[in-house]
C-alpha cells in the first residue's frame, strides 16, 4: 500500500475541524485525521507493506523548465536554489513535521527523493513491486498506473476521507473511456488547471476520449495529425498541429517519473511502534489521544 502522504493529509486538514487541538491550542486536525485514515486502512485492506510517500520537491525544476506555468499559481514563494515553497493555510504547515515525527516514531516508513514528487515515488514503488498495489491518494493523476493484470488500483477517498472508490481499469473505462497508461494522455491533451497544464486549447476530456478511442494514443493521435487520409476534422487538426510544442513536452511532464533513486527502507507494517518512548512523549505534546491509539491497536492486529 502505497499513501500519497501530502494528498491525504491535505484532505485530512479540510475533513476535521480545527477545533481539534493540542494542549498549548495548537490545532492537530490533520495529524490526527490522518492517523485515523491510515488506522481504517490497515484495518480494512491488511496490507503486509505500507510506505508514505513523500513530496521532497513538490514542484521540480525539471517539470517547469519543460512547462513554466505547471503549478506555478501555487507557488507561495520562490526560492533560489532549491524547492519553492508551496501555498498552504497557516495551520496546515506547523502540522506537517508533527506528521513526519510520528510516523517516524511509528516505523511507518517515509520515502522521498530530492528533485522528484510523491507520484514519482510511487510510480517507482509500483513499478518494483512483485505483488498487487493499493495507490491511496486524492489526485487524479495516479489513475495513470492502474494496471488490471498487474493488481494496481487506486483507492481514491470519494466524500472527505470517509469512503474510498477501488479503481480499476472497468472504472477507468466507464468514466473516461481509458486504460490506465491513457489517462495519462487523457490529462494532457484535456489540461488541469489544478497543476497548471494548459491542454490543447478546444481540446476538452471528451473529444480527447474521443481521439484516443480512434487512434489508440497520444503518438497515434499525433501521426493522425500528419496523415491526411485520417479521419480527423480539420479543425481539431488544426489544433492539435498548432500545439505541436506543448505536445512535445507533455509527456514528461504529466507521466510519473519510474526511475527514481531511493535510499533502502523497511515497507513492512510495524505491528509495534519503533520508537515507543518518543511515540509517547509526541502523543502526550500533540494530544494524539484515541487517534494514535486506534493505529496502534490496528497494527497490533
């Protein structure tokens, strides 16, 4: 089982009230809603490995060179030399190393890699995996490495973090009328403006379903452009023509890195904390209280 880490806290921040505090008032609503969302995941999946993903760059040089504006309008504040720093609400961020110690303390283990995102990651871990993979997350974009043959889907929280929807590839196929690997050229001809992906302007997710069916991908799609003898309309040739030089990089913009460079780590599930003295003195700062305690028992199991 591999959690898009930020993804879920994120959710976790926005899905419980920030009533909910430390001791000092300090609000912990996603340290602890995460807490609980990864208590009813071991409870309900029994994964034998569990790794966080985490994002070391959230927003990588090497994405913006190829597309300026990928999620640039989140960019909080540029920093020289290394990763910006990304827009998050106030009370979030102070959370964020709570999250990292405790999972730390746990013995769930947290893996990133500098100049890569959290979907790089895991298109990495799915990619070296021997057995099934559950892919937790939030963002759409992982929908590309659902894999049927391989036992790859992602378990994608539907209403906050109280349920979750199995997607496969007959779920794929349903909504988008995709596979896996064609939601990644899905997303690019369409555009998201969540990550700052223009798209082929003209081109929206169902004339781009529409192409993909025609001419199996985006290399299809683009070869069609240069045949006249296909059966594609002009104006769309015209568009997907004029945006040749988007085309060209988006690729690599949209598809998860699955070559990135990992330090060892243990994945296996912790059945008792790691760092019991430290779990306990972050449990008693932070008052993690009945949420700390609902993981534990569910990885004692």
């Amino acid at each position: 089982m591999l959690l898009d880490t930020a993804s879920l806290y994120f959710r976790a921040y926005f899905g419980v009230p920030e009533s909910v505090k430390a001791p000092d008032g300090t609000p912990v609503n996603a340290v602890r809603g995460l807490l609980d969302f990864i208590a009813r995941l071991v409870q309900d999946h029994e994964p034998d490995d569990l790794v966080a993903c985490m994002d070391f760059d959230w927003r990588p040089q090497w994405r913006v060179d190829l597309i300026p504006s990928y999620k640039a309008h989140r960019v909080a504040e540029e920093v020289e030399g290394g990763p910006d720093e990304e827009e998050t609400p106030d009370t979030l961020s102070p959370q964020v190393p709570v999250i990292e110690s405790v999972l730390d303390a746990i013995g769930i283990a947290r893996v990133g890699a500098v100049g890569y995102e959290a979907d790089d990651v895991i298109g990495t871990l799915t990619g070296r995996a021997a057995g099934p993979v559950d892919i937790v997350t939030g963002d759409r974009d992982l929908f590309q490495l659902v894999d049927d043959a391989r036992g790859v889907r992602v378990l994608y929280p539907v209403k906050g973090m109280g349920s979750l929807q199995a997607v496969d590839e007959a779920v794929l196929r349903e909504k988008y009328g995709v596979d896996g690997p064609g939601y990644a050229d899905l997303a690019l001809l369409r555009g998201d403006p969540s990550d700052g992906l223009p798209g082929v302007p003209g081109i929206g997710e169902k004339t781009a379903a529409k192409l993909l069916a025609s001419f199996g991908d985006l290399a299809g799609i683009l070869a069609a452009v240069e045949d006249p003898a296909a059966k594609i309309s002009p104006a769309q040739r015209k568009r997907l023509a004029e945006a040749g030089a988007y085309l060209a990089v988006a690729p690599k913009v949209v598809r998860v890195a699955t070559d990135v460079p990992l330090a060892p780590f243990e994945a296996a599930l912790p059945s008792e904390p790691l760092d019991p003295e430290v779990l306990e003195a972050l449990a008693e700062r932070w008052g993690l209280g009945g949420a700390l305690q609902r993981l534990l028992s569910a990885l004692a199991r």
